[in-house]
C-alpha cells in the first residue's frame, strides 16, 4: 500500500509538482524557494526525498490538494507547487 | 481557530514559581485543545508571561506525587526553527520557548501529537529535543488509530526518540492520569533523564514504529474521506455547497438567536420597569433604565448570536470542513491580494469583528494578516442588523417582504464584495509587498467534541460581553448625561432633548451631514453610535422620547416615517434611509474593533487608517445614495 493509502500510477518523466499527473506519487528532488517561504515549506513537511501525491486541483488555478508519505493533507498554492521539484518514483513507496 | 481557544476574557495571574511549569506545544490541528481540556477539565486562567503580550492559558492539576504543576497552553505551532513574523501563533509559541530558555526557567514541554500524521509531528519533535528543553510525547487519537487498524510501539518511539511517550484517547477520562503521570516522572527524573537527540529520521521512525493491522479499517476510511473530499472539493459543485453551507448557517443563527434575543430583550425590559417602579422617575432610574440598561439589554440581545455563530464555526472547522472551504475560495481571495489562510478570520467577523482581529494570528504571512485586519471591520458584524431591521421596517415596509429580504441579503454581499475591494487595492498601496505562498493543512474529517466546543461557546460569550459590553455601557451612560444636560446659552427648544449638549453637536454637523439626508437626530445617533454602532437604535429611541425603544423598534419606526418638518413635509424619506444603510455598511462605528487593531498591529496607524478610509467611504457612499436616488425621484 501507498503511504497515503492512495492507489495509482507512478509517473516516469521528472516535472514541477503543479504539472504532475493527478493520484501519481513522486518525490520532492527540490524545493527551489528561498529564505523564509523555503523555511515555512519545509516546517510543515515539504522536503527534499517527500513522497507525495496530487490529489485534486481547485478551479481556476487554485490550490493543489496533496498528501504526503507522512499522512498529511495539504492545500498548496500553484505558485508554490511551480517551486517544488518532483521525480518519478521507481515503485510505488512502501 | 486557535486563537479563538485563548479566552482573554479570563483574569490574569501569575504562575507560582514554587508549582511545576508544563508547557503544551503540538502542530495546529493535533488535538491540544482537546488534551488541555482533559488536563485542567476546562478550567483556565490567562497566566502573565514577561514578552508576551498575547494571552496564554494556564490551568493548574495535581500530579500523582502530590504536586501542582501549572499546564500553559501554547498557540500551535509547525516548528521552533523557522523564522516567523513575532505576531503570529506561532511567533508567540516560539517567543515564549525563548524566554522560558533565556531566563533559565524550570520548565517541562508536553508535545501533542496526532499519531495517525506521526512523521509530520516528528519533526517538529526533533527540534524541540534540539531545544534543550525536558519533553514528554503525548499521542493522542489512539482511537482513530485502533479505527484505522493500525498500531503503534510507544516504547520503540520512546527509544527511538530520546524521550517518554504516552499514547491515548482524549475522549477517555483515563487517559488523564497517563499523562499526569508521565509528565510527573519527567518532572522527578530532572536533568538526568536527559538524553540528547534530535538527530532521527521522523519518516524513518514513524514508518518503524507503527504497524498495519488489518488495514481494512483505514482503507474504509480513506475511501470515506475521498468520497466526502470528491462531493465537497468538486471544482464546480463544491462551492456551491459551500456557499449554500454558509447562507444555512447564517440563516440558523439568526433563526435559532432570535428567539433567545427575545427574552433577553424581554428580561431588560421587565428590569428597566423594575428600575423605574422602585426610584420613580427621577434622574437615577433614568439615568439606570434608559442609559445603563438601554445599553446593556444592546448587549445581551446579540449574547445569542454570537455564541451561536462561534458554536456553528466551531462544528465546521472541528470537522475539518472549514479547511476544504479555504482551499475552495483561495483563487478568488488571491486574486483580491488575500488568500485561503484569510478566510476563516473573514468568516467570524460576520459574528463580530474583535474575535476575527484575534484569529489573524493563524495567518503567518505578515502582510496578509496586516491586509485581513484591516478589511475585518467591513464584514457585516451582527451589530449592523438592529439598524438594518430599523431602516428596513421605517422605510420598505410598504414593499413585499421578498424585497426587504433581498435588501437585506444584499447588504450582506455589499459588505463583503467592499471588504474584497479594499484588500485588492490595500494590497496594492499600503500594504504592497511580497506575501508568503500558500501551504494550508487540510486535517482529516473528525466528529467535533461537544466539550471543546461548548468551552470556544462559553469563552467567545465571555469575551463580547467584556470587549464590547464595557464600551457600550459606558457610551450608553455618556451619551444619556449629553441628552440630558442642556447645552449652555442654548435657548430651551420644544422638548430638553432638542436643547441639550448632544442635540447642539447634532445641529453643529448637519453642514455636512445634510449632504447625505442626515439631521441632527441621525447625526446625534452616529455620534451615539461611534463606539459602537448597536447603539443607533437606542439612541434614536431616546431622542424621539420613546421608552423602551429598542426592546419593541415598531413605534421607533412610526415615529421615523411621521416626523414633519414646519412645512409639513416628511423629515426622513426611503433615500435618506438607503444613505443610512450605505454609511453603515462602511464605516468603522465600533471602538472595541479600533482598540483591537491598534493592539493585534501594536501601532496607532493602522487603527487611525481604518477609521479614516471606513469613514470617508462611508460618508462618501451616503451622500451618491441620497443624491443619485433624489435625481431618480425618489423621496
């Protein structure tokens, strides 16, 4: 089972996590945001090697709903998820 | 809402430097409020902290050893590490760590944790053992866990972590004495228990240390909560639902308040009676029945709404629905310069705006918080409604109840499309500057605890009866004693009231008031009703020498309508109502509000700027309305 216990693809091609597939996990390989936004993404639990999967995207391009491999649930703006830089996933995280 | 759960209504004390000092810390949405209510049973005072200026809780408990220590509970926080703005929740929680460290105090951390998000409040773990401070590790939610099939090795964690842990249900009582007792023999082991750490992997860890049982019970409810999340975040239909959602609570507050508002307004009554029965009809039962309890019966009238509304936001974030609705209106607000973290503190000042000025504090973008503080006080509060219902029934009577009922929706949208407004061009002027981007928690769905809920009811009641009932008695009392004494050189006019100080000032404005339709009797009532605009229809019912005015507003209203003036044309018409109602969409009549700026932003300028903008909208938008609806024949 995934982390989140969410089933689906992995996705092979590496992309910002605001163009990543919908129910695909991948893992953060950058965040590329500085000083204090860089600090508040990773307080909350956003950080290099963090598995995670989109779930949905708001209407006109609003917020991203993801969950991470740490069980938690985030809204995350598109402007950060531009910022966020995501790699497939081998398999499926255990 | 975790600024609502710091009740400043509560006295202030000292914590006894001869009791033990617990600190309770935990990410936002792990279950502190829950664990300190179990802890303390809901008894709390607001301790005195040096460099802290916003109010912590602290309740006292007897630890299994016989001593008393002192459970403070902090604001929530995400981390102890990362820079943040000083004034946010978590500003607060970390100056507060740093002063308890810089002064050397003997203190013992009681980090909550969720455990079914174990890595995410791991991490937070770590930098609190980097801290240096004595930590117990409570887990609360055992039963989601069990629930969810799934199992947790509390002493492989301990272990694992450097630290005691304790794992329990903050629904079951017993849980209590398991956590007294861990954090008693932290207390006893001192400085020797300590094991250094902060140095683990929390993913690492929490992967380790939590097994899957069975797993068909998580998997049930993950299936659940997507089923839930696909109705409620549907890209068209969920915020349909969750516009609907609110129309329904706002309608239910007013429905299920008014009732309650009745027989406040019925028991001032009987008490004013009382008054005036007992000392005749002097100046002191005047003075107690028409100033003191005119304005205090204001206050208790709206004791229900505002309980009811706190209990209703409180149900909806407690099930952790508050959190989707952010995520479905962030597009918009961003657009506007704000963004999903400003909604919530948007959505209470419907309630009232003192609370919704607190609540910003979950708002860690400085700039956005600054921008929301300063919109808040044009949300329409439920002190707008005695003067809306007035105008509406002195001046649309004659129209169907369908029209009144729009007018009255459309004030509601006229004070939230003016508030979007003016943070849209806020953000562009005095508070321009690069914001923080969003990364908002989304917390599962839970069943809110009726305890914890009733406790947010009990403070948010206590808290308006303080900030808002003081100011209003005492305007209530000044403004009587302005009505009464007569304003010297001033020859005696028809009635006391016409010749009195306050009835001059009136006569004093009406140069620039008459612009807008407004009178002396209206600008009396403004005056009245700057500190705080509930006061609107009480004054106006003293003026027109109605007793009892604002308990039964019908013959206020009459009164409004059948005021002539010498030629026998009516003082006040539908235009000079519909510039009242534009004036009190917008301006700021309300100094508990002003007072709460000026200490949330600790500075005299914002308050002075919200004063000054609200008002000359305000007084702008009264004089288009009056003029334009006189160029359209209206009366």
């Amino acid at each position: 089972m995934t982390p989140g216990g969410v089933t689906g693809k992995v996705t092979r091609m590496g992309t910002p996590l605001a163009s990543a597939p919908l129910d695909t996990w991948v893992t953060i390989s950058r965040v590329t945001l500085e000083g204090e936004a860089a600090a508040w993404v990773a307080a909350v639990g956003l950080h290099d090697g963090e598995a995670l999967v989109v779930l949905r995207r708001a209407a006109l391009g609003g917020p991203l709903h993801v969950r991470t491999g740490s069980g938690g649930e985030f809204a995350i703006g598109r402007e950060v998820a531009d910022r966020i830089e995501v790699e497939p996933v081998a398999e499926e995280p255990a | 809402m975790s600024a609502a759960c710091h009740d400043e209504s509560a006295p202030k004390g000292s914590p006894s430097s001869a009791r033990a000092l617990v600190v309770l810390v935990g990410r936002p949405n792990s279950g502190k409020s829950s664990l300190y209510n179990l802890l303390t049973g809901g008894n709390a005072h607001v301790g005195n902290y040096p460099g802290i200026t916003v109010d912590i809780l602290e309740g006292e408990v007897d630890l299994p050893s016989g001593a008393r220590a002192t459970i403070a509970d902090l604001p929530g926080l995400y981390s102890v590490e990362a820079t943040v703005d000083h004034a946010t929740d978590e500003g607060v929680a970390r100056t507060f760590l740093e002063g308890l460290r810089a002064r050397g105090e003997s203190v013992t951390l009681l980090q909550v944790i969720d455990p079914t998000r174990l890595a995410l409040g791991l991490r937070l773990t770590r930098e609190l053992l980097r801290a240096g401070l004595p930590l117990v590790v409570a887990l609360t939610h055992a039963d989601v866990l069990a629930a969810e099939g799934r199992a947790l090795d509390v002493d492989k964690l301990s272990g694992a972590i450097g630290a005691p842990v304790v794992l329990l249900s903050t629904r079951n009582p017993s849980g209590r004495a398991t956590v007294l007792g861990a954090i008693d023999d932290r207390i006893r082991a001192g400085a020797d228990a300590d094991r250094g750490g902060g140095t683990f992997d929390p993913s690492a860890v929490a992967r380790a240390c939590t097994t899957d049982e069975g797993g068909e019970p998580e998997k049930a409810r993950r299936a659940r909560t997507a089923r839930l999340d696909r109705l409620l975040l549907q890209p068209v239909l969920g915020p349909l639902l969750f516009v609907g959602l609110m129309a329904l609570v706002f309608a239910a507050v007013f429905l299920v308040a008014d009732p309650a508002s009745s027989v406040t307004d019925g028991a001032v009554a009987w008490s004013r009676g009382r008054i005036e029965a007992l000392l005749g009809g002097g100046l002191a039962a005047s003075f107690l029945s028409d100033g003191i309890l005119a304005g205090a019966g204001t206050v208790l009238a709206f004791m229900p709404q505002i309980v009811v509304l706190t209990v209703a936001l409180e149900l909806l974030e407690a099930s952790g629905y508050l959190a989707r609705g952010a995520f479905l209106v962030d597009r918009v607000l961003r657009f506007l310069g704000l963004s999903g973290r400003s909604f919530l503190p948007l959505l209470m000042g419907h309630a009232c705006a003192v609370p919704a000025i607190s609540s910003t504090r979950i708002i860690r973008d400085p700039k956005e918080r600054l921008t929301t503080i300063l919109v808040i006080p044009l949300m329409t509060c439920s002190a707008r409604l005695p003067t809306y219902g007035l105008v509406l029934a002195a001046f649309f009577s004659h129209r169907s109840a369908l029209f009144r009922a729009s007018v009255f929706v459309g004030l509601y949208f006229a004070g939230v499309l003016s508030g979007l407004v003016a943070s849209a061009v806020l953000r562009r002027t005095a508070t321009k500057g690069k914001g923080l981007p969003l990364v908002l928690e989304m917390p599962s769905y839970r069943v809110p605890q009726p305890r914890v809920v009733a406790r947010k009811a009990y403070g948010a009641g206590k808290r308006f009866l303080r900030d808002v009932g003081t100011t209003i008695v005492i305007a209530s009392a000044v403004l009587w004693l302005l009505l009464k004494v007569p304003m010297p050189g001033v020859t005696p006019g028809a009635t006391p009231i016409e010749s009195s100080v306050a009835a001059s000032i009136g006569r004093a404005m009406e140069p620039v008031t008459r612009p807008a339709g407004f009178d002396w009797r209206i600008n009396v009532g403004l005056i009245g009703s700057f500190g705080a605009r509930e006061l609107m229809v009480g004054t106006m019912g003293v003026i027109f020498g109605l007793e009892n005015a604002d308990e039964d507003p019908a013959p206020l209203t009459e009164r409004l309508r059948d005021t002539k003036k010498a030629d026998g044309s009516p003082v006040y018409g539908t235009r000079t109502g519909l510039a009242l109602l534009a004036f009190f969409v917008l301006a700021c009549q309300c100094m508990s509000t002003v007072a709460a700026i000026r200490r949330e932003t600790a500075s005299l300028r914002w308050p002075a700027l919200v004063l000054g903008y609200t008002y000359t909208l305000g007084y702008v938008a009264a004089v288009l309305v009056y003029q334009v609806a006189g160029l359209l024949g209206s009366s």
